[in-house]
C-alpha cells in the first residue's frame, strides 16, 4: 500500500490563529522550510525576508509573501519538523523507528516512561507527545552538556512540562517504579536490562535501539536472561515516492539500513513482561543527507557499518569458493 501525505493551504478547517510567541512553520518546498517564531523581528530567507509581526492574527494554512514576493505557507509546527530543528548533538531516532516503537510500546496518554540516554531529545518528545497531558516521561542522560541540550530542544516543542530530566547513569537503578514502558538508546543497553526489570510494572513494555548487529545479540542475551520474552526484532525500511502526475515512482534513494528488533519474555515475578528490541543503521546521517549526499556524510555513514561491511565481503568471498 502507498500512503500519501499533503498539507492542505486553504484553512477550512483550521481556524486557529497565530498569536505572538508562536512557533510557525514556513513552508517553500521541501528542502526550503524553516521554523520561526511570530513576533518581534525579521526571518531572512535567501529570497527576502519576512517581517514577524505579520504573521500575528494570520490563520494557519494561508500564505505570505517575503520582501522579494516569493510565497511561503505558513503551518503549526508538527513536533516532526521541530525535531528536525533541533540542535543534534548525539544521534537521534528516524521518525519512522519512532513511529512503530510508540505503537509497539502501547503508550498512551497518563503513562510513566522511563528512557536512557535522552541524547538530543527526540525520542524524548516523541514520547512526551504520547503520553501527554497525564502522564509522565523520565529520561536519563549521563552527560550534562548533552542534557542541556536535549532540555532547550523539548521546551521548544511545548512539551518539556511532560517530562522530568535527570543527569544520572540509571545502571545501579532507575528511581522510578511501576513504569508503564522503558526505552534504551545507547551504546550499552544490556547493562539497563536489570534495572529497567525492577522498574518496569508487569507486562510493561521495553523499547532498545542500537546501531550493531553484536550489540542486538548482547542485548537480546541479557533481556532473555534478565527475566524478558524475546518478542519481536524488525527492521524497518521506508521508501518515498515521487508524486509528479505521469512521473510517479520511488525515489532514487531510500532510507534502508535502519533496522529494528522487537522482544518479548516472561518477566519470571510479574507473569509477562513485553519488549521491543530496536537496532538502527545511519539514523541520524541518512536523516540529515536526505538533500544532499556529500564525500563528509558517505564517510560517516560509512563508519556506522564497519561490521554490516565485514559481513557481507565475507559471504561474497565463500561464494567464490
Ligand atoms: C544515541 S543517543 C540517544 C539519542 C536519543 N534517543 C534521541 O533520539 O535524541 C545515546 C545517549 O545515551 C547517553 N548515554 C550513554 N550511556 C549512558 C548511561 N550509562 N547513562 C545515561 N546516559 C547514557 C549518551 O551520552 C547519549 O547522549
């Protein structure tokens, strides 16, 4: 099935206006879009500017002309393009991981969720969206500059009053308890295997992400002896389509090599315990090369798969044998 998306300029429906101190989402095209904030000042684009006052009392969904009369759309922002204006100083999860682990993960609004790391935010606000207003997500992150970051990131996306920040390595324990779902994003996920057990409610729901296929084994090893059923490893694969009439057709690149592993296992005290078990190549590389790929970016793509590469040279060269 091909699902297609479009966001409709003509406020019918929407008649929300823009008040002064919101974020706006200003739309040319797809490789030109930025996020602004109504009010005092100017937005420069490279073709004219913007005066931000302008924007207060306009609906969403209208167009504005910048100095030098090209049109921008003008939209609330999703927390998708808000992501994509954070600063990213860690990898951060791809949208479509993200997607697929709230819906495995159950989650729902008055949830509490414990994560580690909280790295640059994303997920976080991802998780934050999906248990809002009454529940609750704790994210770990043991480098405070990286949680500085991730704190200013959430606070733009209005959400941060969800979530509860803590500069702490949660290996000895989260201080949490009775937490509807944990997520694990980091290098070394099989050392919150144990904590994450003893802070999860039975039947809680556990999400990991990590970039290797030896870490995926590692991990899945601990969670099965950590008291978890090994329920699911997927790996998920997106692929756009051109949307020209008469010229429809996938896109030349696709976003591959982003894998994802799901699990389950009896939590041995509570009955059941439900784990999702996520791993992801490039992430944050193909999500930012996704306009250009440059000799930098392939480069550092290509660091994310030193194994994945080893792998498969080996299996061509038994081929030959
Ligand atoms: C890949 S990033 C997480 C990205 C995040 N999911 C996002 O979407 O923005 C991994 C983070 O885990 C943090 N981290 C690694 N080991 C940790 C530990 N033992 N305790 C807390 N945080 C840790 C790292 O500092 C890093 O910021």
């Amino acid at each position: 099935m091909i699902w297609f998306s479009s966001i409709r300029t003509l406020a019918v429906t929407l008649t929300a206006s823009i008040q002064e101190g919101d974020l706006v989402f200003l739309y040319q095209d797809a490789r030109r879009n930025w996020i602004a904030r109504a009010g005092e000042g100017r937005f420069h684009t490279h073709r004219g500017y913007l005066d931000l006052k302008d924007l207060v009392g306009l609906e969403y969904g209208v167009f504005v002309k910048t100095s030098l009369g090209q049109l921008l759309a003008v939209f609330k922002p999703r927390l998708l393009e808000l992501v994509n204006s954070f600063s990213r100083p860690t990898q951060i999860m791809y949208p479509k991981d993200i997607g697929y682990a709230i819906y495995q993960l159950g989650l729902k609004d008055g949830d509490t969720v414990i994560e580690v790391g909280t790295g640059s935010g994303a997920l976080t606000g991802a998780l934050a969206q999906a248990i809002a207003p009454n529940g609750r997500v704790y994210t770990y992150e043991n480098r405070e500059e990286f949680l500085k970051s991730a704190k200013k990131n959430v606070e733009k996306t209005g959400l941060s009053s969800q979530v509860t920040f803590r500069n702490m390595d949660p290996s000895e324990g989260f201080l949490e308890l009775n937490a509807d779902a944990a997520v694990i994003d980091l290098g070394d996920p099989w050392k919150m295997v144990g904590p994450a057990w003893e802070a999860l409610a039975g039947g809680g729901m556990l999400a990991g992400f990590t970039p290797t296929v030896n870490q995926l084994e590692k991990l899945a090893e601990a969670l099965r002896k950590g008291g978890f059923l090994v329920f699911e490893a997927v790996e998920l694969l997106m692929r756009e389509f051109k949307t020209e009439t008469g010229k429809v057709r996938p896109e030349s690149r696709m976003i591959g090599h982003c894998e994802r592993i799901s699990v389950l296992s009896p939590n041995l005290s509570f009955g059941y315990q439900e784990l999702i078990y996520s791993y992801s190549y490039l992430r944050q590389s193909m999500d930012s090369s996704r306009g250009e790929i440059t000799v930098e970016k392939m480069s550092a793509l290509w660091n994310h798969l030193p194994r994945r590469r080893c792998y498969v040279r080996n299996l061509r060269q038994q081929h030959r044998q």
